[in-house]
C-alpha cells in the first residue's frame, strides 16, 4: 500500500492530479525540463545535447543514462529515490492513495503499468513526465471516509512512500473489494471481534468514539474549542447540558497505561479509555472518575445507537461487524 503527494504544478488552479485521473497514471516531477537546466551553468550547446537526449528517452535506463552523464540532479547522478521506487518497487495489485483538495482517492496498479517517460511539451511543462501507467482511480470521499493512519501518511515524507500498516492494507484491500471488484483480493482475515476492530480503526476514530459514545450514554457535548495542545492531559472538555459539569476524556489507544491519580486535580467528572492498556490507581469507589471499558466500547459501536452518531470511517467497520455478527 502507497500513499503519493500530488503536488500542485502548471497554471493556477491546475493539480497535477488532473493528469493522474484522466489519463489512468501516477505522474511525477523530476522531469529533466528547461527549469531544472537552467539550474546548472550548462552551456548552450550542452543543453541542446541534453534536449536531444531527453527526447530520445525510451526507457528508465535511458532516464538514468542521462541524468549520471549530466548530474542534471545531485554530484553523484543518482536517479532520485522517488523515482526508483515508482519504477523497481511500486508493482501490479499495490494500492496507491493520493489527495487533491482534501478529496482522496484509491488507485489499483493494473497487470500491464509500466514506468514511462512523457517528453511531449505539456507534460514537461507541467514538471510530470515520470509515471506509471494503467492505474485504475476511485473517488473514496474525504477525510471521515479513510482511516486516520492513511490521513496521518500525507503530513510528512517522501513524495511517494508505503504506508506501512496491517490496518491500512486491510482496509485499503476490503474496501477496494467491497466497492469496485469483489473478485480482486482474495484470503482478507477480517473477523467481526473487539480485538480486530480496534486494529482497524485509528487513534482519532478511538477519540471520536467516546465521544459519540458519551452523547449517547449521558447527553454530554463537547465543546471543540478545548482540545488544544497545551491541555495534553486531556483530549477536550465536554459539557453536561444538565447542569453545566464540566467532562474531562483522555483516550489511548494500544497497549497505553493510563494513571487515574494524574486526574484527581480536575473539577469535574473524568472518563478515561485505553483500548489494550490498564488504568491505574482507580477506586472503585471513585465517583468522579469513571473507566469506559473496550468491551462496553465496541459493544456500543456495533449498536443502532451508535449509527447515526459516528465518522464514516468508523461506520464502514461497525456496519461489516454488525451484519457479520447478526
């Protein structure tokens, strides 16, 4: 599973991604255009031998040829790494993500992709001559529609890079064969228990689950404005419209330990939930701090209660589980 930043190329407004899903291609920069020439201090004559180069590059082994004889990119003349992995490492059947405008998108790289290199003037213009053909494009939705460990892959890294996740691949690969071809992925092992749905769903989707799970318990609101960075003790405060309690969560997901005693300070009532951790030094006698067991979790993200009150991207695996489990 992969995961490419498309970066906005060409005239205002365009994204490189237009190339990518009206062509069927993951196209890429590092293109060898006049830009990146006049970079270099090449004399008229050797940039005429390196355009007469360019246009004659059939293969990637013609790419690199051209790019070790000029050092058109680094001292070395090493192809960029991008580069190689689109070419050596990206294969038939692999799932790519990308994203335009907060819109993401799942592409399957068909039996017949190949690395290409586009010279035609458009496409070296828009810095997007690199690519690998026959990959098929699915509008997925936004952010509420994909696990938040694919959200998380596109703040940082390389431009393109695996999105190294068991949960990622899982849901990547069900999704494709759920939405677009049940016959493509075969021998998924999906089983409709606590354990695995905890392994699918991401840290966010724990959070927004006890949210969701505190409305409907208890009625109580959050007030988004109080999750901020400085109140790392706590993901946000919520509200009891009753009579103005103030709510304090702290949420781990994994094998987190979570301290009771670090929360006897607040004034107010406390919830705290980690999916596989323990939480500590918690009375039973405790009043105003009150643990939400991943039993009592998942019991209530499979319910009717819980369906109309939490992200798509929670829903997807609740609904699978549901009918599994009917």
């Amino acid at each position: 599973i992969w995961r490419s930043h498309i970066k906005i190329v060409g005239s205002p407004g365009r994204s490189r991604i237009d190339l990518c899903l009206n062509k069927s291609v993951l196209a890429m920069g590092w293109s060898l255009n006049d830009r990146h020439l006049e970079e270099h201090n090449f004399s008229e004559d050797e940039k005429r031998k390196i355009c007469k180069q360019r246009a004659a590059i059939k293969s990637y082994e013609d790419y690199a040829s051209l790019i070790k004889e000029w050092k058109v990119y680094n001292a070395k003349g090493i192809v960029n790494a991008n580069i190689r992995r689109l070419y050596y490492d990206v294969k038939p059947d692999d799932l790519i993500w990308i994203r335009d405008n907060g819109i993401y998108y799942l592409g399957r790289v068909g039996e017949a992709s190949q690395w290409v290199y586009d010279s035609s003037k458009e496409i070296l213009e828009s810095d997007s001559t690199t690519q690998r053909t026959c990959i098929e494009w699915h509008k997925v939705g936004d952010e509420f529609h994909v696990p938040g460990r694919v959200v998380d892959a596109f703040i940082l890294g390389a431009t393109l890079q695996r999105i190294n996740s068991d949960a990622v691949e899982l849901f990547s690969k069900h999704y494709y064969n759920t939405k677009i071809d049940n016959n493509c992925y075969k021998d998924l092992s999906i089983r409709a228990d606590q354990e695995m749905f905890y392994s699918l769903i991401s840290s966010t989707d724990c959070e927004d689950l006890v949210y969701a799970y505190l409305f409907s318990e208890y009625g109580y609101i959050v007030i988004p404005s109080t999750n901020k960075q400085s109140t790392a003790l706590f993901e946000c405060v919520l509200l009891d419209p009753k009579d103005r309690t103030h709510i304090y969560i702290q949420v781990k997901k994994g094998k987190v330990d979570i301290d009771a005693n670090a929360f006897r300070h607040l004034q107010g009532k406390v919830f705290l939930f980690t999916s596989e951790g323990n939480v500590t030094n918690l009375d039973d006698n405790d009043e105003n701090i009150k643990r939400i067991s991943p039993e009592k979790l998942f019991d209530f993200a499979i319910s009717d209660a819980a369906k109309n009150i939490v992200s798509d991207s929670i829903s997807y695996w609740t609904e699978y589980m549901r009918k599994a489990l009917k």
